[in-house]
C-alpha cells in the first residue's frame, strides 16, 4: 500500500523537449515520493519528435496519482520553459526537474524540510548520483552568495521558494548556451543579505549523463558564459572579489593535488606517464603552484624512475 502523504505546499515543473519515454521515468519518480507534490506541471518546449508527442497526448489522457498538467509552448529554451511552468504554479514552493532526471523517494520530504527550518534558505537540492556514462556521487556543496561566485555549487533541480522567484525575476531566457542555472542562483541569493541555498548531504537526485548533454557541451563555452555571469554580477563581484578569487584558486589547487598524487603514483609503480605528465615535469607551470609540485615529486622520486 502506498503510505506518500501529499503537500499542498509543493508542486512539480518538469521540462521536457524531444525527451521520448525519459519523460515517463521523471514523473514516476514524483509519483515515488514519499511526500508527493499536489500537481506537475508539465513543460513541453516545442517537441517535434512524434514518439515524445505520442508519450505526452498519452500522460494527458491517462489517469495518474498526482494530477498532471502538460503546458505546451513553441521553443524558447529551458529557461523560458521553467519561468512558464512557475509562473502556472501555485503553491509556494516549486520543484525545477529536468524531464531526463529523476528523483529517489525522499528528495521532497528532506529538501522540503530544510526550507521549513531556515526562512533565509531560499532553495534546496541534494547532492547527485550520476548515472549513464558516469557512475559517481557529485557532492555540491550549497552557501551563501560568496559560495557561488567562484562556481555553481548547486544542482539545476531543486525545490524553491516561489516568492523569491518573482523577486529576482526567474530565470534568464536569453541564456541559451548553459550556465542559465549558476546565474539563476546568483540572482536567488542576491535577494536578501543572509540568504543561502541548502544542500541536502544524501545522493537524492539521479542525474543522467551523456556526451551530448547541454551540460556537457557548455563547457567549450565556460570562459565567455562566465564572462557574461561576472558581468551581470558585477556589484556581487567587486564586493566580494577576494572571495571569488580564492574560490577559484582553491579548485585550482584541488586539481593540481589530483595530478600531483596521480603522477606521484605512476612514478613509484615505475609506470609509464603521458604525455601531458611527462611535459608537466619538464615544464612546469610557473606562479600556480605548478612549479612546486614538480619539485616535490622530483625530490621524492629519483629521476630514473
């Protein structure tokens, strides 16, 4: 017997496009919830493919424990197809899910939660389970405003507060090559001094990876969508700077320790480097740390190792 209770309080968008039966593994997560949304609204951005259209004429007509209401729009992007699906809600927390994710049951229940007792927590998510090409955990990590100015530390799904939505203005639809969210929850953040977005410490959220992914693909992009987020932000940034430039350098030294540790291990288990670790060695990176990495693995490790 299905025990979920179901809360007035909450209500689902799921963004859709061309996603075929992916759609139908993202609704049946909210209907697992153990504290279930009181509606889903579904966001079609202009799908073209017929077996996506056949699959949302079908959740359309079929019946479902959780009322669902497909809302159509012509393409304009998933950040337009958030701000239409909340702007259609109701209830004063939102749910964002891409229709390709999906949730584990309690990811409403303990996000849900973490609003209730934090009224300056304007958003919450968990950390994720990666699945498709990449098995893995990702532990974001939530903050503050400083948090994020140096990275996004939270996932694109998440539960909010709407009225902090209509605050800072939703989502940006000019913003069509990725980073939308990162610069959503800059602006979250912006609407009060104390405001934080909380990070739920359980993998709750199954997020599906492929090389193609918008995600992905954002990356060869990363330097000017960061541009046009510091830009946007500048007021954030120059008030923080110290903040945002000590975020970066702790990723920068995080990595070089990566490679440092994995170099160190090729070297004593006498297995051949790359070539990118073998270049690394004879030209280290100057005024990065690079310099002093290669020094500690020469000193520890003879040279005809």
């Amino acid at each position: 017997m299905n025990t979920a209770q179901q809360s007035a309080a909450v209500e689902a968008v799921v963004t859709s496009y061309n996603q075929g039966p992916l759609i139908l593994e993202a609704l049946d997560s909210l209907y697992r919830q153990t504290v279930r949304p009181a509606r889903i609204l579904l966001v079609d951005d202009g799908s073209t493919d017929p077996a996506s259209l056949a699959i949302l004429a079908g959740i359309e007509a079929g019946p479902a424990p959780v009322p669902v209401q497909v809302i159509r729009r012509s393409n304009g992007g998933v950040s337009a197809a958030r701000n239409t699906g909340i702007r259609a809600a109701r209830a004063s927390l939102v749910l964002v899910l891409d229709g390709d994710d999906r949730l584990r049951p309690a990811f409403l229940e303990k996000t849900s939660a973490l609003l209730a007792a934090r009224p300056a927590m304007t958003a919450a998510s968990s950390w994720m389970h990666t699945f498709g090409v990449l098995d893995a955990v990702v532990r974001p990590s939530g903050g503050g405003l400083t948090a994020f100015l140096s990275r996004n530390s939270c996932p694109a799904t998440h539960l909010l507060r709407r009225s902090a939505w209509e605050q800072c203005g939703g989502y940006d639809e000019t913003m069509r090559s990725g980073f939308e969210d990162w610069e959503f929850f800059l602006r979250l953040l912006e609407t009060r001094p104390d405001a934080q977005i909380g990070i739920v410490p359980e993998p709750l959220l199954e997020y599906r990876t492929a090389p193609a992914s918008s995600n992905i693909q954002s990356m060869d992009k990363r330097l000017s969508l960061m541009r046009f987020i510091i830009e946007k932000h500048l007021p954030s940034y120059q008030a923080h700077l110290a903040d945002a430039l000590l975020g970066l350098e702790a990723a920068s030294i995080q990595r070089l320790s990566g490679w440092e540790a994995e170099i160190r291990q090729s070297l004593q288990d006498r297995q051949p480097l790359s070539d990118a670790s073998r270049d690394f060695l004879a030209h280290p990176s100057y005024g990065d740390g690079g310099m002093a990495a290669a020094v500690r693995l020469r000193s520890e490790i003879p040279d005809n190792a």
